[in-house]
C-alpha cells in the first residue's frame, strides 16, 4: 500500500530489460547515437510533427530549460501557484532563466483560472522597463492537484498567452496520465492547442531517468543545446536514457502504464467516494487521488502498512476540513495493484 | 577497435545486472533512500573519513558544483588551462557560481606547475575589491592529457592554494584510473594530501550515469544540497545512481575495471613505442594515450575500423610535428580488449 | 503644478552649491576619501550605531544590494505585492541575488498584514529543497502608496521575520518623509525595530544621484562591498556622492526638505478632502497624495498643466470606483510651492 | 604634483557650471527627457550617424552592459589580459552577461596581438556545444597601458573579429585621449574600423560622473535599456548626467580637455627621457606614463609630495628591471598643471 509517489516505483520491466540487454557495445556519446536520433523520430511520429528531443536528467531541469529558452533580460514567466516551478524547483527555473521571475496565477484544482491569467497578462501589456515583460506561459498537465485541462483549456489559456507572444511550455511530468485520461492525441493536447514545447516526463511512469525538454519548434534546438550543456545537463552515455524513451515509447507501453495508474486511483476515488470515514478533498481525473481523512483515521491506516503524505489544504479548496482533519495525497502508479488499493479501502472502511 | 572515448563505452556487466535485479519496489525518492545512505558509508570507508556523497548527472554538473560551493562574489577559480572545467563545459561552472571565473593555469602534459600557480595566487594575495579573490584551486586526476599527478605534486599544489584559504576540487572523472595507476589509497591521493572535494566519476569506467560530489568537510552538504537542486540535479529516483556506485564499489569492482584499461591503454602505448608509423606524443600514464601519426597512416586505420580523434597539438608540447602529422587521442576503458589493441598495433605496423 | 514624481524635481540649493564649490582639487577615488568617511560617521551619529555605508547610483540598486547580502542558494525575499522591489525594477534585485526569488505579500495601503506574513513564513518553516528557504523581509518606508508603517508595525512585522533568521531590510527611497511624519528618531524606526539593513535614498528628496545602502552591522561590509562592485555601482568619484549626503545631512536639511514635501502633500490632502469634485482614493501620510477623479476632471487638470499620472486601482482599495473613474498620483517634493497646491485645489474645484 | 589616477581630478569648470546653473525646474526622469535627446543627437553628430545613447553610472556598468548585449548561452568574450574588463572590474561583466567567461589575449604594449586574437578565434571557428561560441571581441582605446591603437590596427582586429560574427566593443574609458592623439574622427576610429559600441566615458576626462554605452545599431537600444534597468543602472534624474555631457561636449570641451591632458603627459615623458634617474617603461602616447623608477628614488618623490602608484612589471615588457626597480604609472588630466610636471621633472633630476 505505498501511495507515497509514483517517484518511489521502481523501473517498468521492459524498460528494465531493455537497458539490461543493451547494455554494451559502443555507441557515440552526448547524443549523438542512432539510438538517440531514433527516439526522436518517433516523438515526431507520436506528435504528428518534426520535433527536438533533449534529454535532461530531471524534470525540474527539462522545466527550468524551457522557460530558459523562452527567457528574455526582464523576463516573467506565468505559473500556477501551485506549479512544480514554483513549489518545488528550488528556484532551478530562476537560476537557468538567468535570473527570470515566475508570477504565480490562482485558479481552483491547480488549473490557471484564465480570468487570472488575464488580469496579469494585462499588467504586461504593453511591457515596459521598469516592471518587466511578460514572456512565458507555464502549465501543468496532469496538475499537482491530479487534475487535467481539457484540450480546450489549454487552447484558451495558450491562445490568450499567444496574443501577446508569450511561449506556452507544459510541465508533463505526468503528461502520459493526462493523455490516457482525456483519451486524445497528443498533438491535439499540444501543438494544436498553442503549447510550444513540453516537459516531457517518463520517470514518473515507469522509467528510471528519462526526461527530456521536446520543442515542437526545431529551429530553436541549438539554443536549447547550448542552454542544456550549461546547466550540466548534457548527459555523456545519453544513450541510456534514449533506450529507456524507446522501450518507453515502443507498442505503447507508456500509455499502458498510465491508464493502469489512472484505473488504480479510480478504483481508490470509488472506494473513498463509499466509505463513511474518509471523503475526496477534489475530484482528480490522474493518479492522484487526494483525500480528507481525520488524523485518526490516517495514523491506523499507516499503522497497517500504508504510506501516503499530508499536504497543507489550497486556497481553493471548497468547503470546511475539520480541526483534526488533513489533506491527504495519495499516489498511483504503474506499480500499484488492485489488492493494495482493496485492502486500503478495506481498511478504511 | 573503439578508442574514440570512454563515453563510448555502455555499462559493465555486474552494474547492468544490479539495476536489472533492482529494478522493482518502493524507495524513497530524492537520495532519502537506506541504499543511498550504504553508498555514503562505503564512500566513507574507502575514504577513510566521513564524507558527504551527492550524486548528480554528469561530470560537468558535479565540476559546476564544487566550484560554486567554493564560490564568493568576486570569486575566481584557478584549473589548468586543458581542464575539463575550461575546455569542454559550455561555461557551465560560471553559471552554477553565479558568474564567477576561471583563470586558467600552465604546466606541461596538462598538469598545474606550481610556479604557474604561485604566480596567479600572488595576483589575489591579498584579494581585493578590483582585481577579485582567488577562492578555489581545480585539479584533474587522471588529467585530460591522460598524465596523472603524483601524491607529492597534488599535495605542493593543494598546499600552495591552502594556504591562501582557496578550497581544492579535483575533477575525478577517471579517479579510478588515476588510482590504480599510484597504487596508493584513495585517502592518500585526497584529503590526505589537502584535497576537499572531489567529482567521483563513474560514468567513463563502467557506469551508465554515476557521478557524484564526495565532501570531506560533510558540513557542507547542506548549502551543496541547495545548489545542486537549483540546477535540476537533484535526482528523484537517486537509487538508481547509487545502485550503480553499489555495485561499482562493491568487490573492488571499479579498481578491476580501471586497472584493465590502464593495461589495455600500457599494451597500446608499447605498440606506438615499437613502431615505426607512429610515436608517443608525450608519455602518460591513465587509460587516454596520444600518438602522433600522419594523416595517411591515421586514415589507413580509420578505414580498417579503427575509432579515434584528432586533436590540438598543446602549447607545451615537446618537439616539432610534421606537417602532415596530427596529435590523435586514443582512450581505452573497461570494455577495451587485448585482441583490438593487438589488431590496432599490427594494422600500424 | 508638476505632481509627476519626485525624480522630477532639480536639486536643492544647498545641495547643489556644495556640489559647485567643491568641484576641483584631487581626492582620493572609490570611496576611499576623508569626505567618504565624514558621511559614513554622519550616518553613524544620526542612526546612533556604527554603520557600513555603500554609495550606489540608484535605489534599484540599494534594494538589489541589499537582497543580495542576505541571500543563499534556493533563498527567497518576501516583499508587499507593490512594493518598487516587485513592480518597478525589471528584475534587477533577482539578477543581483543570484537568481534568487521574491515572494509577494499581501496587505492594505501597500503595507504588509501580519497575518500576510505570518503565511508565507510558515512556508518555509522549516525551510527545504523542494520549496526553498526564507532569507530575507523588505520593506518599503514610506509605501509606494505614500503611507507610512508604524514604529510598532515595523517592530511587529521585523519581529516575526527574525524569528525565524530573516534579515529585515527598508526600502527608504522616502525614508526621510517618513521619518518626519512618524516624529521618531532614524534609530527606532529601523535597527531599534529589528530593521538590519537600509536604502537611503537622497535622490527623491532633494540630490541628484545620492543613495546608499545603510548597513547595522558592518562586518557585512566586505561582502557587501563585493557584491556592490559587481554590478558597476562602486563610482569612481564617489566624492561627488558623499559631498551630496553632506551637504543633505547637514543642518537637518533632509529633514526639512522632508517636511516641505509633506506639507504640501498635506494641503494637496485638505484641498481634496474638501473638493466635490475628487476625492482621497485612501489616507496617506507621506509626499504621495492619490485622488480619485472622473477622466474629464483629470484631463481640465491637465489641460491647465498640471502634470500627474495615473494608476491602476490596488486590490486593497476600498469602495467602488466609477466606471468613468481613475485614481491619480500626486506627488510633492522639496521643490513644491504652496502656490501650485493652491491653483490646482482651486482648478479642481 | 597628483599623478595617482585621472579619477581623482574633480569636475572641469565649464561642467561643474552647467550643472549649478540647471540644479532646478521639473524634467522628466529616467532619461526621457528633451536634454537626454540632446545629447543623443550631439552624439549622433559627432559619430556621423544615429546612435542610440546609455547612460549608465560606471565604465564598469558600461563595458558590462556592452558584453552583456553581445552574449549568448556558452558565449565568450575576447580581452587582452590586462583590459580593465579582466583586471579591474571584479567579475562584473561576467555577472552581467549571465555567466559568460572573457577569455584573455596577449599582445605587446596592452594592445592586442592580431596573431593572438587569430589562435583564440581558431578554437571557436567553428563554435561548439563543449567549448562554446566566442561573441565578442573587447578592446580598450586608449589602453591601461596609455597606448593607442592606430585606426589600421582597430580595422585589422574587428575585421577578424567580424568575419567570425563577434561583435566589437570599445571600452572608451579614456577614447577622448586616444582620439586626439590620432588626430582622426570619431567615425574613423569606431564604426569605420568594425566597431559596434563604445563605452564612452566621461569621467575620467572632466565630468562628475558621466559615462555612456553608445551603439552604433541603435536597433539594439531596447535590449540594451532591458539589461541596463536589470543591474539598477538607469538613473532617475538622468538629466544630470546628460548635462555632464551637454558641456562635456560642446564647443569641443571632450577635446580640449584631453588634448591637455596628453600635453601634460608628453611634458612628463620628455622629463623622464632626459633624465639620469628615470626611463620610459614604454612608449605610451595617451595620458598615463609608466616610469622605470629605483625605489630610493620614487620614495624622495614621494616625500616631496608627488602621489603615484607603483604596478606589476607586464609579461610582454621589453628589457630588464634591476631588483630595487619598479614600474610606476603616472596619470595626468585635465587637471594636471605645468608647473605640477616641471617641479616633478626637476625633482626627478
């Protein structure tokens, strides 16, 4: 019953057994393989479109590295409060932005609420020297809170940024969660909508470390390059990470694994929807399911063996939590398994 | 017969085995993990002292680190001028110092020369509000040039920059071959001899993404933990890496796999000696070694296979070059084997 | 009738006759001068503390600096959501920090609530990789919104911030005005309230180009001077800035050209209360007057020369504002005349 | 007999004037107004073509800015090693430039050799993701070393410099001396050689504190205002510093006063030449005179009243320094007076 982060999953066995068979041999460094050329024509395949693929080790950097690509002297980026960029990066992206400023956007469920979006997109409108130019959309998709934007969300959010030709980057961290939850292309979610380049996350779903920064913009690859190695983030035997997307990538694998995610926090959603002792904070759609329960209830639960975190409740959040209640995030995987999830909700009751 | 880069070679057998058996079940993420914890005692142990163990990405992400750990503002960081740290990192030192410097330093076959060092440290005794301060002395074991520097001259080049309050780094990508090359510990080759941090490469000896900053001063994890995740380096599913090093330090493993290409790069070097197509450009010592050969003889073995580059001839090189002749870099590694180098010394005649 | 802002205005007499009487002669360079001294001991003797005084040629630049000083890797300043750090510096204060991070409060008449702070602190409570760490409180004195804290507002506010090891600095472009209006002595209002560092600003209140960051401790000087150096602002003949603070301490003149300023601000403040054709869109207390006027007013005011600028209504205001309606900027300096007042309240009507 | 810098003069009598006469009245801040035109306009005239004009407060801010608008991720500028940018400027032009290196050039006389400018740009022809890009090519007219570069010897380096891309920056701190030395125009000796902009400097030859990026595409004015604001250099009441400039520049003041201070220092070179005591450390040709002078002899001079500084013996000088010899640098101004140079001469004997 660990609900702790799909972070804590291990590697998904094909993939494991892909880098296990291929291990040797010799094979051109810093990304410049067959290997890793190939895995580039095969995200263009699944975006429908001539695309560049740059691997980086983390997805804070694939974050950092878009809304640094998209950086200008004065720059900001826009973000939802609750972004991985601006909760939890550390300032990476300000750091690679070369001192960039993210704004923070409100919206409930952690989508950007576009009449917010709207109301600073105007303070930058036009831009000005003494207090800066608006230059970068950032959107998460799957969100923090488990959410997911419809694809016409994202088109007016990406269409209101684009008016004032701000970049529209999509932290997909989780953007495999997303995509089998609204049960469309990705082009449709990306590209079509207005995003010009996306997070694209697999250690999350079942790699080891395979992240890397896709721009549906190939023009923009040597700067991206440059802005990559400076960072560190160029990574020698890239290869590796290359035959992970691949297996990743191959017979959709990757969309099997998020729709099993997504099937175990649905089965979890319904068995919190039924019990007496615990209610959903939100309704999620991905693989996170966030739950109110009392601290009481939660001690048992991770008495039994269950882990999960407590989180501080959003601004957002509709309706009252008691004084001895908490938010509890509890995240699926492509490792969970249905007898986890039954015997969770056994034991909530 | 691949000699084009270490970078080259995949993975040694034991390490892809220990990933493939571990790939499954729950482990915290972010290096919280008891196996991260294992790595840090072994490293401690083979150091002979309590270290901090931070793994990141690449080589250049754990140089960048280092260096900006060292960093004040104003601050300059001295490395020789062929260090990787100059030559092949994109600025990405200076970005991660928040803009520091590197001066770069002299000395025949890529190692420092103390009165090259002495020099520059006079420029910054005492530093000053114009000209800047001296706050870090870089190092590479085994150097680019594939020389290695002995316990004696680390410790006059450790001990000049001491003594002016600089801290000493030294870039370990190839340690190991620097190690086994000494035959002394690696205590010894370190802190011993005035070292205080060291770029703990494992990616060019057998590893597929295994490097790490090892701390002698473990005081300084924390301010090193927040540099290293504001450059996206902080690894969520860091298990991965330190089941790597596990394996790679486990058995002596990583000394069997360094002493092999040192004697394949030994086998080499007694090849380019015996004939009369080729010369050693400078003698060295690691598992890199020149030869200077004409462009005729280097395209005969290019076209019967063979894998190596051309190079710059150094400033300090001893002795004319023809002008048909080129440095070229051979590099052998854990998966270089006798009967290559044979075929490679036969086909050279 | 010139409301437009107090960088408008010339310089003050005397200001201006040191400026030329002191013109010639040879003196040492880079604020290493007797006269350099004499103000860092005026500075000294009027905060009743030793201070560390940094000339620098703009508030942007005190601000920045004094971000700086207090920041580290993954550090955050908090500052209220107008304050001249967030909306008027084009992101030099994060570019000076290292790409560090200001997080933006909340509070009415552009002074932070408590309670604002109080959240935000808890963010970082303790402080973590993920999130970051809290490093630094600024405040602004007087307010962008020509409203002045309280010494037991600052005292309260510095309070909860050192609690937890922020350092407190005061943007004091308008330190003086505020002063003035409080009645209290330089001491209580800053170190005596938990203030540590200060931006002294002269420029707005009579000089040409004279501001400085104030430092309460002063064995910070060294860094600060480091960092100050850094971004170009060690002026070379920085006589020219001390002759300038001279002159502007001396005699309680800054303190007079201060109460000229409020003064009028305070008859501009009557004659508006009293008008049906305006009103006060909030009280103020400072050189900055904001009046609520119908665009047809403002443009007869205009027409008749009277220069002021408008602005956006803040998120705290209180009461509607009519649709026809903007709020309005007037700003008095040293260089107001009672007269001007007059004809605008009496244009006004 | 004040010999020690050109920063320790004051202010010229015709600036200090203009500045006392103009102390008052309201003019629009931050440079937009009609005097800040002016000056452009002047400049534009004297220039012979449009030019967009920054003020900043430092040649340091200057030179920095110049770099920064050059750069680009990996981006690397080209200095002589002894250039203010390298020795003077504590790493400012690299913060400014967002973590950009200068690399550092050798040449005889302070003036770079056109051979080692041709070996630095071979590295970077073609540029590349591990060593990076060069952009920019810094030269310093006149050099720290009172040296000056001939209209032909500019033209040669920015053509190689050009051919590559680079832009070609002119840190002018003293372009004034060089100027009238060559007796050539401003456009001969910039935008007709290959320049692209100059730090115009002010300062040092009779201004307060007047210094200038000047661009001669005024395209770039807007990036160039973004990154100036960036490190708190836009100066409020900037009309002042358009008034240093308005005299500065009227009725051919810039020349005059530098065309006295070149008089003075070829009056002190004569009294070196002929003297038993002393000898020209090199043939310098603008307004700072290095000396070869015995300890014993410097310290009578000393002590007779004479102020001036002593520096390292440069790598490329000509000819040996006895053991109790040392280089020193003897600055002149607009300041210095006959009679200061002919008591020094005599001293000297």
């Amino acid at each position: 019953m660990n609900f702790a982060s799909d972070n804590w999953a291990g590697a998904a066995g094909p993939i494991a057994k892909a880098l296990a068979e291929q291990a040797g041999g010799f094979v051109p460094a810093y990304g410049t393989s067959d290997l890793d050329k190939k895995v580039e024509e095969k995200l263009s395949a699944i975006f429908e479109r001539d695309v560049a693929y740059l691997p980086v080790a983390t997805g804070t950097a694939a974050n950092a590295l878009a809304l640094a690509l998209a950086m200008k002297p004065g720059g900001i980026a826009l973000a939802h409060e609750e972004a991985h960029v601006v909760q939890d990066e550390c300032g990476a992206p300000e750091l690679m932005m070369g001192a960039g400023r993210i704004e923070t956007l409100e919206g409930a469920c952690a989508k950007i609420d576009p009449s917010s979006l709207e109301k600073h997109l105007k303070r930058y409108d036009p831009p000005g020297l003494h207090h800066g130019r608006a230059v970068a959309l950032s959107l998460t998709q799957a969100t923090e809170a488990g959410t997911v934007y419809s694809t016409d969300e994202i088109a007016e959010l990406a269409g209101q940024a684009g008016r004032l030709g701000l970049k529209v980057h999509l932290d997909g961290a989780r953007f495999a969660n997303a995509l089998v939850h609204l049960k469309c292309t990705p082009a449709e979610i990306t590209w079509k909508a207005g995003v010009d380049m996306v997070s694209f996350g697999g250690t999350k779903n079942g790699c080891w470390c395979a992240e890397a920064l896709v721009l549906f913009d190939p023009a923009q690859r040597q700067e991206a390059e440059y802005l990559r190695k400076r960072t560190g983030q160029l990574i020698s035997k890239q290869r590796f990470v290359s035959l992970q997307f691949q297996a990743y990538l191959d017979n959709d694998l990757w969309l099997d694994l998020a729709n099993h995610a997504n099937t175990m926090a649905d089965r979890l959603r319904s068995g919190i929807l039924a019990s007496k002792n615990a209610r959903l904070a939100w309704p999620s759609q991905a693989n996170a399911v966030f739950a109110i329960l009392s601290r009481h209830i939660a001690e048992k639960l991770q008495h039994e063996g269950a882990r999960f975190h407590g989180r501080t409740a959003p601004s957002w959040l509709d309706g009252p939590i008691g004084e001895d209640e908490t938010v509890f995030r509890l995240v699926t995987s492509f490792a969970s398994k249905t007898q986890e999830i039954d015997r969770f909700v056994e034991l909530l009751g």
